[in-house]
C-alpha cells in the first residue's frame, strides 16, 4: 500500500476531522482534495483504527439534542490504593460513558477520579449515582456531581496543526 | 426522528464502512437507498443530532489534549465561554453547577502547542485556568447505546 509521508498524514487528520463528506464517495472526495489515490486513503484509515489512533468511526451524536439533558460529571477523591478497583467498578456500569484519573490541584480540587453519565433526566442520573454508591459501598468516598447547564460547544478535536495546511496548502 | 435515523445512529456509532461508497454499503444493510442514507445523515447534522460522520481519535495517540476548569463570575460565564471558543482547539465547553463553572477540553497537536493554547485562552479569558490532564484512562468512548423513548400515540 502506499504508505502518506507525515505531512500528507497531518493533511488528511485535518481534513477528516471536520467529518467525512455526505457525498457517494467520501474517500474519493478527501483523496482529490489532498492529491491521494482513494486507496491510500482508505488503507491509512484502516491502519489508524487499528493501531487505536482512531478510537471509533461514525456517527459523532450530539447527546444534549436527542434529549439527553441531564449530563453529569461525577468526581471522587479516592485513595490512590483504591483507584483501579473503583474505576473498574464504574466503567463496568452501563450508565458510565468515561472513567479518567486526573490530578488533584490542592487545596481548590480535592478530587481524582472522573466519571460521567448522561441522561435525559436529572432525577434519573442522581438515582444512578446513588445505585452507583450502594452497590460498590463507596459511601465513604468524597464526591461531587456536576450537572451541565449549558453546552457552549461540542466538536471533533483538532489535533493536526492547521499551520500546515496554510503553509502547504 | 424517522426509524432510519434511529437505525443508523443505534448502528453506526462506530464501524462506519470503509468501502469506496460507503453509504451504499449502509444503505444496502438497511434495505434503503444510498441517497435515503445521504438525505438522513446530512438532515441529522443540520439539526445537530450529530455532529459531524468521522473518526473519534485517541487524545493521547493524536496529539495531546487537556480538559480545563475556570470559575467566572455568573454574568460575565457567556461572554467568557465565547472567548475561549474562539480558540480552534477548544472542543468541548460546558457551563456546569460548581465553583468552577466553566469546563472545556483544549487540543493541540503537541505538548508545546497546548500549553501555548492554554496560557492564551487564559490571557484572553481573563482567568486563571485549572488544568487537569488525563493521567489515565479506563474506559474507552465505543458510542452510547440510545434509550429512544418511546413514539407518542397518536389517539
């Protein structure tokens, strides 16, 4: 296959990132606009998936406009003994979309562990928390939930540097 | 939301075909047409179920990324949270019920750039930033299984 030099790579991490294009031939689209075969193009997708660079592919939903209202962002002081056990226990929960450790900043941040979970509901993620604390006995973790009340952006990342683009161009 | 549009979100968070026209390949494993699928995709985007149809990358694989807190005075949160979208990097931002009220996700192609990002979104802004980088992570995002709620009855 042929493989893309490093700046093609960035060009085509750029490119895709703003999303693949709702044409019949997507692949092909990017290939032209970057000077690629369409090949290449679908070869170091491949690749990219396969070595966890891209960790899923497809349809990126924005949770806040199907009703998801309710999105909770779940922190907790837990011991550093204890924070692969409790981390386990949470992301085997279905309610859980993403479990990070994170550093403490004292004396304003006293929390380590983040999860969070998504509903439509207020009251139905506060009862999934709390069913969260039952189950795994974690009443004597320190926590705290934070509820978003506004969602003032929600896009892909840009990780390719768009100065490359512009030099390239 | 039509049952196509269920359909395709409950199937393809991930997975999406690789093949030269991959809507097609959708379209045939949903008994639809290829421009059904189009129509559906580019219709869920214009609403904004979707955000866009494309890879999720790895932050840490990808370049580097860092999710961020800042506590701003509640009348002046909108007029911040609109600043520090103005940076390209900035994916994610949230206003949320807490002393730091304001949460956003800056990416950046590396280290260097993203602690470039970071000290000028918190120039511009105009507060101090609380960085809190990943150390690790223990679930992967694989898309989320949608609870529909139920159609309306029509009687």
């Amino acid at each position: 296959m042929q493989q893309l030099n490093s700046r093609q790579c960035e060009a085509l991490k750029l490119a895709i990132q703003q999303g693949l294009p709702l044409r019949p031939q997507p692949y092909l689209s990017l290939a032209q606009q970057l000077g690629l075969s369409e090949q290449a193009v679908i070869d170091t997708l491949q690749q990219w998936q396969t070595s966890g660079l891209i960790k899923r592919f497809g349809m990126v939903v924005n949770h806040h406009n199907i009703g998801y209202r309710a999105n909770a962002m779940v922190v907790w002081d837990v011991p550093e003994d204890q924070v692969e056990q409790v981390a386990g226990q949470f992301s085997a929960n279905d309610a859980v979309t993403l479990c990070y450790q994170r550093p403490r900043m004292l004396p304003h941040w006293p929390y380590n562990l983040f999860c969070m979970i998504h509903g439509r509901q207020r009251d139905t993620v506060l009862q999934q928390i709390d069913a969260l604390v039952q189950r795994h006995d974690l009443q004597h973790l320190p926590h705290d939930v934070l509820f978003s009340t506004k969602q003032f952006k929600q896009c892909g990342g840009r990780y390719a540097d768009t100065r490359i683009d512009a030099r390239y161009g | 939301m039509n049952t196509l549009a269920r359909q395709l979100i409950d199937r393809y968070q991930k997975g999406l075909p690789l093949s030269p026209r991959p809507y097609q390949t959708m379209a045939d494993a949903l008994g639809v047409s290829e421009q059904d699928v189009l129509d559906t995709l580019e219709e869920l985007q214009q609403q904004r179920v979707i955000t866009r149809v494309g890879p999720v990358f790895d932050h840490a694989k990808a370049g580097a990324s860092c999710l961020v807190a800042m506590s701003v005075p509640a009348e002046e949160l909108d007029a911040v949270a609109a600043q520090v979208n103005t940076f390209a990097g900035v994916n994610h931002n949230y206003a949320r019920e807490h002393h730091f009220n304001l949460w956003f996700v800056v990416t950046a192609r590396d280290q260097n750039d993203l602690q470039h990002s970071i000290a000028a979104i918190e120039q511009a802004a105009g507060y101090s930033v609380m960085p809190l980088p990943m150390e690790r992570s223990f679930h992967i995002d694989l898309g989320f299984k949608i609870d529909w709620e139920p159609q309306p009855c029509n009687n």
